[in-house]
C-alpha cells in the first residue's frame, strides 16, 4: 500500500508536537494505509488493540529516534558557524536551551539557514525510515 509523504510527515509532526517525547503516539498500518493517533494530552486513542499486535503496522519515530535533536544542532553549528560551537555547548549544557538557541540564532543571522537545515535533515531521515521500513511512497 503506498502513501503519501505528506501523511507520513502530518503524523511525524503530530508524534513530535509537544515538549514530553512520548505524549503523542501515531501508528501507520502498511497494509490498510491507515494512521492511528493517540495523545495522553489530549484524550484521544483511536488505535485499535489489534494494531499493536500486528506485524503490519510500525510506530511513527520521534525525532529523536531519528537522531534530529540536539546531535542535529550540532551538526548545523559545526557546519555552518563553527566560531560558535562552544557557545552552542554552553546554551546546551542548562534547562531551556531550545529558546536559548533561537535566540542565539536569531542574533547571529541564522535562523531561517538553521529551519532549512532542520527542515532538509528530517525529510530526509523520515524517507530513509520509510524506505527501511518498507513503507512506499507515491510519486
């Protein structure tokens, strides 16, 4: 069964929304092409029970599975400013640094490089755990 890249990315992003990873879970069945969502926040559970035992259906990775947090930041300070490295490490090594880091980003002229980098990196990897995954994708 194929599906969409937009389907996959909508039910990555809903997987990531909010600060607790774990929160929201979406399952995505290869064989029905159906996307089951829960959210502890919010109440909702339209996975049915069946669908956790099936070998059809695989969980929708937090971007963390996909190695898209801060090793990502990371990765985008070493390759597009490495001067600030260290003040990267430094923002990083405290509670909050997502909003330090935007704020470094912003001051430094990088924010709209760092969205495209984080935008291009996640397609990415979220393509190659499809592809791993035997999930196809229409054209």
């Amino acid at each position: 069964m194929k599906i969409k890249f937009s389907e996959i990315e909508r039910a990555f992003e809903y997987v990531n929304f909010g600060a607790i990873p774990g929160g929201n879970t979406a399952l995505f069945d290869k064989a029905t092409g159906e996307i089951y969502f829960k959210s502890d926040f919010a109440g909702i559970d339209e996975i049915p029970g069946e669908a956790y035992r099936s070998e059809s259906t695989v969980e929708i990775p937090h971007k963390n599975d996909l190695d898209l947090g801060s090793r990502l930041v990371f990765r985008f300070v070493c390759d597009t400013f490495p001067d600030g490295y260290d003040k990267v490490r430094e923002i990083f090594s405290r509670r909050g640094a997502y909003a330090r880091y935007r704020d470094w980003l912003e001051y430094n002229g990088l924010l709209d490089k760092w969205y495209d980098y984080s935008s291009a990196a996640e397609e990415t990897a979220l393509r190659e755990w499809c592809a791993g995954e035997g999930i196809e994708l229409e054209r």
